[in-house]
C-alpha cells in the first residue's frame, strides 16, 4: 500500500534534495538504502511523527532528488549530504535509523563529527567492509549499451523477488513508486551503484566499540545480500547493544514485516530516546496509526 510522502527540497553541496519533514518534537532521521527512496519508510513516517519529528530525505542520486551525472554519490559524500541538510533545518542532535547503505550512512553519522547522534537503529545496514555486496558489483559491470529502463526494471524487481520473503505484503504499486525515478533516467540506477565503494566503515570497527549511545539492531534472517552473521559481529563490536533477527524475513524488513518493525523502532526511540515511560493517557486508550496518517500530520 502506497502512503502519501510530501517532499520539501533543498540545496545541498548545490544538489537539491527532497525530503519529508513530518511532526513535532525530537528529531529522528531515516535513511534508505539502494536501489529504494524515502518511499521505505513511508508507514513509519507516521508511526514515528506521533512522538517525533521525522525527516526522512531521498539520498543525493536517488528518488526525488537531483541525479546529475558527475556529482559525488559515495557512502561517504552522501553521510556530509545529510548533514548539511540537518544543518539547515537547525537540527543539530538526532536519533538515525538506516537501512541498506543508509544504515552505512548512519554509523558515519555517529562515527563523526557534524551530528550529535543519540540513538542508532540499523535495520541490515551496510557495514565494515562487507559492500558493495555481489549483486550489487554485477550491477556496477553493466554494458553502457545495457542502461536501459528494461534492465533496470528487471533488476530492481529481482532484488525484491530476492529481498522480501512474504512477497503478498508488496503491492505492485509500492514497485512501481520505487521504480518511477529509475526508469525516467535509467542512467542515474547506474550512477548510483556505481557509486557504491564500501569506504568509510571498513578498518573502523574499533571505533565501534567507542560508541556511547542507544543501538538496536535488526536483520532478516534470511537476508541474501547482507547475511545476519553481519548483525551479530555488529552486536558484538557496539557495547550494549540489542541485536533482534527476524525469522522468515529478507533484507527489505520494512516491506517483509512491516507490522512488526515500525512499532519495534517506535518503542525502542520511545524508552532509549525519549526516555518516555510505557504508561498511557488517563483519558482513554492511545490510538497507534499502522495504515493511514492522521489529518493533522498529512
């Protein structure tokens, strides 16, 4: 089911970046991952924005934002991205929840200097020098006669056929939403993967082990691309945090297990983040927004 995403844009680096800015209160950060967009988190944009504010950007080269040829579309230029665009909106701490790459983006975020990271959510995020993954460099050696909105159709719905287990739950008009940028320039897909070197994490696991924040770690099971065996070295190399494998699910978790993961990233920011108690209202039960945005949030 597709869910209504209003992107603002601004200039960043001098590339216009499109992103959703939805609710009031701390700020949390979601960020895709390839070949998808902001259109990942599109349940739980509103799940989230009940308790938080949420900025969820489409990545530099991807979804609604610019995709020129030339600009520098490395794991390492598209964390600065993300930075300069918190920079603008004032947002100077935050909690980061990334996927796929923006997971990679995520632990640079919290690596370095620029953004005050106060909660981590790695969802089977990129990490130490496990990418670009062997699909992915498939893609990286595509024939320049092959950039074509056929192939790249075929390869983003392979990746999916291959990344989400419970294939019922993914609507062909969720597809198609991810697909719409690529085919209206194909050679942008290309660009971006080509983009993809693994630098930034790899040689920086001790660092990891410096990190002092809140860290829940989720992965599928079943994930073919970034296999789980990733999550647990993870957990290992990061100090207290909370590794949660997902069986029977793949590496697109959101679309795999959606009515799991949204409140699981929502009740892990409420206790780790806001430090919010379980308790509700005396007046009535809380009503939790799984499918459809409420009016004052649209």
């Amino acid at each position: 089911m597709t869910f209504p995403i209003d992107r603002r844009r601004v200039a960043v680096s001098g590339e216009q970046m499109a992103y959703a800015d939805v609710g009031e209160g701390r700020p949390v950060v979601l960020l895709h991952g390839f070949p998808t967009s902001a259109d990942l988190w599109r349940r739980e944009i509103w799940l989230l924005a009940q308790r938080m504010r949420v900025i969820a950007p489409d990545l530099i080269g991807y979804g609604e934002s610019e995709k020129r040829d030339g600009v520098d579309l490395s794991e390492p230029a598209q964390a600065a991205y993300v930075r300069e665009l918190l920079a603008q909106l004032g947002i100077e701490e935050a909690a980061v929840v990334g996927h796929d790459i923006g997971g990679a983006v995520a632990l640079m975020l919290a690596l370095d200097r620029g953004l005050r990271v106060s909660a981590l959510v790695l969802v089977d995020a990129a990490c130490f020098d496990a990418w670009p993954t062997e699909s992915v460099q498939m893609i990286q050696g595509v024939a320049p006669e092959q950039e074509t909105p056929r192939v790249v159709e075929d390869i983003v719905r392979a990746a999916f056929i291959l990344g989400v287990t419970h294939q019922h739950l993914l609507h062909e008009e969720d597809v198609a939403a991810y697909l719409r940028p690529w085919l209206e320039d194909p050679g942008a897909f290309f660009r971006a993967a080509r983009a993809l070197t693994g630098k930034g994490l790899a040689g920086r696991e001790l660092e990891l082990g410096d990190l002092d924040l809140p860290v829940l770690i989720m992965w599928g099971e079943a994930d073919p691309f970034l296999p789980a065996a990733l999550a647990e070295r993870l957990g290992e190399a990061i100090p207290g945090s909370t590794v949660a494998l997902l069986p029977g699910c793949s590496h697109y978790l959101t679309e795999d297990a959606p009515q799991t993961v949204g409140p699981l990233i929502h009740e892990y920011l409420r206790s780790r983040y806001l430090g919010e108690s379980h308790g509700h209202p005396t007046d009535g039960p809380v009503r939790v927004f799984l499918e459809r945005p409420p009016d004052h949030l649209a």
